[in-house]
C-alpha cells in the first residue's frame, strides 16, 4: 500500500493510473475506521482496479462548538486495516496541506444543504462539499463509494457531481450495524456503557415505522409520531429531529409515497447520531 501525503504526489499517481487506463474507487473517510468504511473499501476493490482511501478529518465542515478537536483517531490501526482491505493508495494529507491558507474558495449545494443537518449544523454541507470536491480533483475518481449511512451527505454529494458535471460515479452502499442494530460510526466510541445500551433505541424507532407501513399505515404523520414515541421510551436522550422525506429532494412529505425515506438525528450526552431507513 502507497502513503501519500502530498497533492503533487497524489495527482501524479492518479495521472499515470489513469494513462495506463485503470479506473480508480475512492472512499473518503475521517478515519477512525470501522466494518461500515470496510464495506466501502471492499466495493471500491471489488469494482475498480486500483482502491484509494483518503483519511481527513476536515476543520471546514465542523461547526466552532463540536467535536473537531476530540474526533477520534488511530492512524496505525487504519493503515493495518487498509492493508489488509486490499487498499492499494491511502492519502492522509495533513490540514495545512489541504488549506495552506485560510480558504476563500468553497462549494455549495444550495436548499438540501440547508434542511435537516444543514439547519442543525450551519456551513457543514459547505465545508463537506468543498473538501469532496477537492479530493475528486486530487484522487481523480472514476468511482467514489459513499455510505447510505449519511443519508443526506449522499444527496448533497450526488447533487455536487451532477450540478458540476464531474466525471465520478457515485456508489451508495448500505448502512452497516451492530449486532443491536445501531449503526456503526466512529462518534460511537464516544458513548458511555449507558448511552450505548440507550442508543439501540434508534434502530428499534426504525424498524417500528417499517412495521407500521407494511399495516398499511399512510400518513406520514402517524408514522413520524411512532417513531417519535420509540425513542422517547430511552430517558436521557434529544431529539433534533425525526423526519419523513422525499428520496431525492428531502423535501417533507405531504402524503406517504414510495420513494419516502426517514431521517433521525438525536444525542446521548454530548454525542450526536443519525441514522434513516429508506422505506
Ligand atoms: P466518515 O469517516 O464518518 O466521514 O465516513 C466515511 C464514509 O463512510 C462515508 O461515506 C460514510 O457514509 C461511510 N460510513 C460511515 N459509517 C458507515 C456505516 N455504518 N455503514 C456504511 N457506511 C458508513
């Protein structure tokens, strides 16, 4: 496996991966790797001849109160699990690499970056969107695989690629979980004993909505209230919110319809955890 810290570096090596005609699968994380980024890397080996992880934990998309400076990190431990994912590049560029300087030049993706986490967590689609975009034009990507686990980041990546005409294909896998069904993260590892026994509750609120449409239950209301009521039944917990949106525009839904997803955002403590279920 190829450490790349530098752009120059990084650039060249797509460059000359793409003239000898190999395609490229990228997976950007934040590190902290768990089996959910492992899923990503194996689909990025499985479909494409050479597998690249970027590993970045991105000042420009965390906001002045979270958890930039206590994100979780375990450089080692990524580059064994890389290693034995089958990764053949892993850039892990320091920030002053990235931002050599305070940027002035962002991207945005205007109306679904400013709903739902959007609204919760201002500037973080803009810091998120900027840095994907940087490292499509470092890596150069002819696939990039993301995770449906961030339902809405997918929305707002897919959107940048097709708004920009970028020439990546954009791979959504699904959500991989704990044996209780809470989906993995690595902000998991911020939860006490308590708080992760609690945080099962989520996926419970979940699969209570499924059962509920599969009754035949249509209105979207009823459906929210349920989940609303599931994870009430944890004390201790916040909800910032749970709704019920269209796939494609995360627009709220007047009637159910099938292409309907449900987002849920809350916190145990000080820890935040979204998770959704594509209905
Ligand atoms: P992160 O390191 O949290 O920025 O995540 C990097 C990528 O891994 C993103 O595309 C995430 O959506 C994806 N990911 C994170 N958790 C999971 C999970 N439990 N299952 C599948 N993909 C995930």
């Amino acid at each position: 496996m190829r450490i790349i810290t530098r752009i120059s570096e990084m650039h060249a090596l797509a460059d000359s991966i793409r003239n000898e005609g190999r395609t490229i699968g990228f997976v950007p994380t934040m590190g902290f790797l768990h089996e959910g980024h492992l899923s990503l890397m194996r689909q990025a080996r499985q479909e494409c001849e050479v597998a690249a992880v970027s590993i970045f934990v991105n000042p420009t998309q965390f906001g002045p109160a979270e958890d930039f400076d206590r994100y979780p990190h375990d450089e080692d431990g990524d580059r064994r699990k890389c290693e034995s994912a089958g990764i053949d590049v892993l850039f892990i560029p320091k920030a002053t690499e990235m931002y050599p300087s305070k940027p002035t030049v962002f991207v945005t993706v205007e109306r679904i970056s400013d709903i739902l986490e959007g609204a919760i967590r201002p500037g973080h689609f803009r810091g998120v969107v900027t840095v994907v975009s940087k490292l499509f034009n470092i890596v150069k990507p002819h696939k990039a695989f993301l995770g449906q686990k961030d339902y809405q980041q997918c929305a707002v990546i897919k959107r940048m690629v097709t708004g920009l005409n970028m020439d990546v294909e954009v791979v959504v896998l699904p959500t991989v979980r704990e044996r209780d069904g809470l989906a993995m993260s690595s902000r998991n590892s911020y939860l006490n004993p308590e708080e992760r026994r609690a945080a099962a509750v989520i996926p419970r609120a979940l699969s209570s909505a499924e059962q509920l449409v599969k009754a035949g239950v249509n209105e979207p209301e009823k459906v929210k209230n349920k989940v609303l009521a599931v994870l009430r039944e944890e004390r201790g917990i916040v909800i910032d919110y749970v709704e019920l949106v269209d796939q494609e525009s995360l627009e709220p839904l007047a009637s159910m319809q099938e292409n309907a997803v449900i987002l849920v955002a809350v916190r145990f403590g000080q820890t935040r955890l979204i998770d959704n279920y594509v209905l």
